[in-house]
C-alpha cells in the first residue's frame, strides 16, 4: 500500500536576526531533483548579495533523495543542520533554503549550526503542512431523481467533488482516500439502493489538512 507523505504545502518565508546576521528562510513543496534545485536557483538570484545561501531538501517521496549545501560556511554547520530539521519533522517533497547576510559578529560552529536549525524548524513551524494521501476518483452517474441522494451521501462522507456535469443523466467526478474507496462505493451502492452507476478513475496523491 501507498504511503502518506507529509510536506510542505505551497511555500513560506520567514526572517530573524542573530548578532546582528540576518537570516532569511524560504521553503517550498518539490516533487523532484530539479525541482529543488531550481527553488534554490531562484533563491540565490534574488538574493545575489547575501554571504551565504544554504540549503537541504528531500525531493521524493521515500526520503532516498536527500541534499544539502553549507554554501561557504564551516563544513556541518548549514546544510546538514537544515536537512536533520527535515528529517525531524518527518518531511518529504520540501526544501528550505536559508540566506544569511553577515552582520559582523561572527557566531562560532556552534552558533551556526543553532542559527540555521531554528532558522529551518520556525519557518516550517509556520508553513503550511499537508499529507499527501493516495486517492482514487470516480465518475457517479444517476438519474435527476437521485440527484439528491447521492449530494446528500456526498456531503456527510469524506470526498472531494471536483465537478458536476449535468447531461442526460447527472455524473458527479470524485475524488476519495484509496484506503477508503472500497467501503465508500459499498456504502453508496447500498444507500441509493443500487440506482446509481459507479466508474472508477485514476489514481494520485492529493492533499490534505493534517
């Protein structure tokens, strides 16, 4: 069976300053190497003065595709730091990319490694996080006298209605939880006492709030 993955949905951006370095974080949802890599290029263009521009990203959805880059600063204090954050959030298809321009005061490998952990897990503390579920959809056709039914039984059980089309007959396309679809299509057979026609769709992650 499929695997729920959690992620970042969209993407967040969040600033503090440490003695004076000001540290900029941004993440986002990526759903592969060049993907992330592309994120982080558009970081570095924007940011084309900054000191520094580290980053880490798990870019599939197993957790085999990790990256990190301490960009210039000591070796295990940027890169590895924001990539354990990831890891300890349980977040997969996200990169967090953090820009520090240096202040003057230098923080030690200590100091960095605190700047870059708490700059990664504050920006994820506010970004908005999704578990990608693997869903089924279905096309639901019944006649205008069941119309009624099926929005009902759709509207008190767990399902994404993407669209409704009224033709000879009305089809309403859904999408629901693939752990679920089995006891969801049984319910809605039984509850409109079989007058309804079921086809089943394709299967994909989708989105959901935690």
């Amino acid at each position: 069976m499929e695997k729920s993955v959690r992620t970042v949905f969209g993407r967040h951006e969040s600033e503090k300053i440490i003695e004076r370095s000001r540290f900029l974080t941004y993440s986002a949802h990526v759903e592969s190497e060049e993907e992330a890599r592309a994120f982080v290029a558009e970081i570095r263009s924007k940011h084309s003065l900054a000191t520094h521009v580290c980053y880490a990203f798990i870019s599939d959805k197993t957790g085999n595709l990790q990256r990190f880059s301490d960009d210039g600063e000591p070796q295990g204090t940027a890169g590895v730091p924001i990539l354990e954050v990831l890891k300890s959030k349980k977040l997969f298809e996200t990169a967090v990319a953090v820009v520090r321009y240096f202040g003057g005061i230098k923080l030690g490998a200590g100091g960095l490694v605190r700047a870059y952990s708490s700059s990664a897990a504050e920006n994820l503390d506010g970004a908005d996080i999704r578990i990608l579920e693997m869903c089924r959809e279905y096309l639901i056709e019944v006649d205008y006298t069941g119309i009624d039914g099926v929005q009902k039984y759709l509207s008190t059980h767990p399902c994404s209605l993407l669209s409704t089309d009224y033709g000879e007959k009305v089809c309403f396309n859904i999408a629901v939880k693939k752990v679920e679809a089995e006891a969801f299509v049984s319910e809605l057979v039984d509850y409109m006492q079989g007058r309804v026609e079921i086809e089943s769709g394709e299967e994909y992650y989708a989105p959901f709030k935690e």
